[in-house]
C-alpha cells in the first residue's frame, strides 16, 4: 500500500486551510521584502533609463519591466487584446530654436513658445489684464496682439499660469487676435521647471486643434517683473516676434495593464484599481554636480512599486473583487496616459468601483502614510487600518493649496466618477524637504529610507486588501465634489449592487 498519497493529501489539505485561515494583514506582510522593494526601485530609477521621459526608448524597457513582472506573479494580460499594453500615439512638440520678443524696443530673453508656426510679425499689441472675457468688453483686438499678465488674480505660480492658459487662448482666438502673450512672474528656478517641461510638450493628437481657427496663432510665455508690468497698463505697446516654429513629431507610448479575477461569484465582477504612472521627466538642465538625469526614485518608482508589491500580493492571495493593475504613462506631461485609458477604456469605468492610486514627489516624515483625498470615500477606514497596522499614521491631504487631488492620474477616474484617492509616502507639508527632490536630479534610488518604505507598502497592500474584500462597495462621501458624477457612472445603484454590463474575462 502507498502511504505516501494519503500523506501529501493530509499535507495539501492542511497547507490550504492555512493559507485561508490567515488574515489579510498577514498576507500583506508575507509578500512584501525589502529586498525586492530595492530591487524594483534601483532599476526604475537606474541612469541607464535616462528618466523615463515620456515616448523614449528607455520608457518601453521599463514598461517590458513591468509586464514581465506582472506576467510572473500570475496577473493576466486583457483577453480582448491578449497583451500587456494599451498602446497610443502622442504628439511632441519640440521648442523653436529661434525665439526673439521684443516689446517697445525691449527684448525679453525669458521666452517660451505654447503655440507658435515660423513666423516674423511686428504691429500693435494691447494690454488685457489677465486677458479673462469680462476683459474684452469694449475692446477692438481683431487683428492684434494681446499681452496679459499670467495666471489668475487669485494666484500667479507656475501651477495657475498652466491651468488658465488654454482658456485665454481660446478667448483671444475668438475675439480675433492673432497672437497672445503672457508675462509671467515666476522665480529663476520654477522658470526653468516650466521650461523643461515645455520644450519637448507631449500632448495626444486633437482634431480641433487641426480644426482651430487661426492656425498660425502664436502664443508665448514671456518671463519679466512685476515693475516692468506695471507700465504696460494703458501704454501704446509695439512688438515684434521672430521664431523658427515649435517642430511636432509622432511619439508611440504605452499604458501597461494587467488584471486578475477575483474569487467571489459576485464581487469579481467588480474592480478595484491599483495604479500608478512610471514615466518622469527624462534629462534635463545639470545640477551642481553635473548630473542631468532626473531619476524620479520617489516620483514615482515609489508609486511604481507599491503597484507591483500589490500585483505580487493578489497573484499569492487573490481577493473577493477583480483587480486591475494599470501604470500610466504620460502623467508628467499632463495626466496623459490616465485621461486616454477613461476615453479608450478596456474595463468600462463602471465596473471599476475604486481606483487605489500612488504617487508622491517624497517625504518628509515617516510616521505618515499622506493619503490624498483620504476623507472623501467611504474606504477611508480601510485605508486607515491598513497603515496603522503597520506603525504609520494616515492623514488626509496636509497642502491643499497645492491642488494635489487635481495633479495626479486618481483625477482622470474622480472626473467621471469613480472614487478615487492617491496613496503617497508621509509628509506633512510641501516645504523644501519636498522641493529639493521634486523633479530634481538628486531624486535617485540610493537617498531613499528603506525600512519606512517596507511599512509604507506593507500599509498600501492590506489596505487594498481590506477595501477588494469588503462586502460593501466603496464610494464617494455625501456632498463631495465628485458623489454626482459617480452616481451618474453608476446609475445610482445601491452600494454592493453589481454594475451592469460587465465583461467576463
């Protein structure tokens, strides 16, 4: 007789009784090594990948990087497009090499081109405050340049002037402007972060820009001071403007996808979402030290790992409701990568009850687990346990000024409705702590606090865990911002109740 199959059997049986009978936070803790924590972020934050700009070569190894992974730990590719990649193409528009401003005999090095063909113009301009519609009234620009201050009155950061500049553009083109500029009154430092980003912009191709009026429209941020600015107000200003063009090319990027059913006959219909973008800001001006590689260790290898150290957990110890694992591209240019997956999705929003994002641009305390938009769903006590468990304290946003909700990929999904807030390692304000690795090149994998790290991933891991095996199903608190566009994704159905129309993997 062959004792030896009773034996496995009793050993298989016992082995899986355990494995059930272990509680998620045990789970979370069991995957999470710091080893492989090490190993994720050295090698996303590594020279060699250049900084992961958006559309480069060393952006589609880091996404092979990340496929492969995934594939490793058991997480399935779509069945509808059998791979890894939700592939699309971007515009990039590279900065004129000729740029000369002058405005009443004045030249203004400080120059960049939003919008702009090759050109030489000279005329009249006029001065419109902050070139907002209410500024227009009783004015005559047909024809004419328009200079404005940037930003808005309530704020003139680099922030602001971004936000507010595609609307002024569209109020000049439909006055009848030819051109605009806006002068902005940023530091020496912000001046050359808002410079890096734009002389290669990465956009996705819109066919109303083709469609635009006006296609030889130019719009310039020119940099000045506030006393210089003062004496345009009520002056005859004459310009004139000579540049080469902004330069376009075709980019092919990726988002990187991966999905697991989840084990309940109900709940696996809906999703959870843990993402987090893996592109940076590639090369750019050298520091003291001559480096001109912007890492992006913190933003955001961090954000990338927690996702992986996620995928790892579930492929080990699946969860009650499906999981989709998406890393974006695209966020450093604009949130990109996130905004084409809600026009183009793969998994229709409405079966993705919670989006659990990551990112951050460091940390300045490591009792926190900072948790942008903590307050606003009703997995908040999830979020909070999960952290807790493993010796963090989890706060809401600490820098609301910073408009942070509204600055990573989680917007894309709150915009349509689902809930959805940022995981991000502990800080408990945006001081210089922050700004001396934000987008800087010092933001390497070797700076970084290890053993607050594997707290940091322990605390996401459970975290998602409580929230895919809640038999309730999260939303949006009452009365915030974003609860009626969720209740219209939806349809209003009751929390728990199984969206309709879900497609079968």
């Amino acid at each position: 007789m062959n004792t030896m199959k009773p034996l496995l059997l009793l050993t298989t049986l016992c082995l899986t009784t355990l494995i059930f009978a272990q509680t998620d936070s045990e789970k979370a803790e069991m995957t999470v090594n710091k080893d492989e924590i090490e190993g994720h972020i050295y090698f996303l934050a590594d020279d060699a990948l250049k900084g992961r700009a958006t559309g480069s070569p060393e952006l589609k190894i880091a996404a092979s990087y990340l496929a492969n992974t995934l594939r490793g730990y058991g997480i399935k590719p779509h069945s509808a497009i059998n791979s890894y990649y939700q592939k699309f193409n971007l515009i990039q528009t590279t900065a004129p090499k000729i740029l000369k401003v002058s405005i009443n005999g004045e030249n203004y090095p400080h120059t960049i081109a939003v919008k702009a063909k090759a050109n030489n113009l000279s005329g009249e301009a006029i001065y419109l405050n902050f070139g907002i519609e209410e500024d227009y009234k009783g004015e005559d620009v047909n024809g004419k340049l328009i200079i404005v201050k940037g930003g808005t009155s309530e704020a003139s950061d680099a922030r602001a002037v971004y936000n507010a500049h595609k609307e002024k553009q569209e109020l000049a083109i439909k006055n009848g402007a030819i051109g605009l500029i806006e002068m902005t009154l940023l530091e020496e430092d912000w001046w050359a972060r808002v410079s890096h980003f734009m002389e290669e912009s990465v956009k996705i191709p819109d066919t109303k820009d083709e469609q635009m009026p006006k296609p030889d429209f130019i719009h310039l941020w020119v940099n000045s001071s506030a006393d210089k600015l003062a004496t345009f107000n009520n002056a005859k200003l004459a310009y004139e403007i000579e540049t080469d063009g902004i330069k376009e090319e075709t980019l092919e990027t990726q988002n990187v996808i991966g999905v697991l059913e989840g084990t309940d006959p109900k709940l696996k219909e809906e999703f959870i979402m843990y993402s987090a973008h893996y592109d940076h800001v590639g090369i750019g001006k050298p520091d003291a030290m001559g480096d001109s590689i912007y890492n992006g260790a913190r933003d955001n290898a961090i954000g990338t790992t927690a996702v992986l150290n996620m995928a790892e957990n579930i492929g080990k110890f699946p969860t009650k409701r499906s999981a989709i694992f998406i890393f974006f591209t695209g966020e450093e240019k604009g949130l990109l990568g996130s905004q084409y997956y809600v026009e183009h999705p793969i998994f229709p929003l409405q079966q993705i009850v919670y989006g659990f994002n990551t990112d951050g641009g460091g940390y300045n305390n490591t009792k926190l687990a900072t948790v942008i938009g903590l307050n606003r769903t009703t997995a908040q006590k999830h979020i909070v346990t999960g952290a807790a468990t493993f010796g963090l304290e989890a706060i809401d946003d600490p820098a609301p000024e910073q408009g942070l909700f509204d600055r990573s990929d989680n917007v894309s999904f709150a915009s349509k409705g689902v809930p959805a807030p940022t995981y991000s390692t502990g800080f408990d304000a945006f001081d210089d702590e922050i700004n001396k690795y934000y987008h800087q090149p010092g933001d390497e994998a070797g700076g970084l606090d290890y053993d607050y790290l594997l707290k940091f991933y322990q605390g996401y891991v459970l975290s998602g865990r409580l929230i895919a095996n809640d038999p309730e199903t999260p939303f949006w608190v009452k009365d915030d911002k974003y609860e009626a566009a969720g209740k219209v994704l939806y349809g209003k159905v009751l929390y728990g109740k199984v969206p309709e129309a879900p497609i079968k993997n």
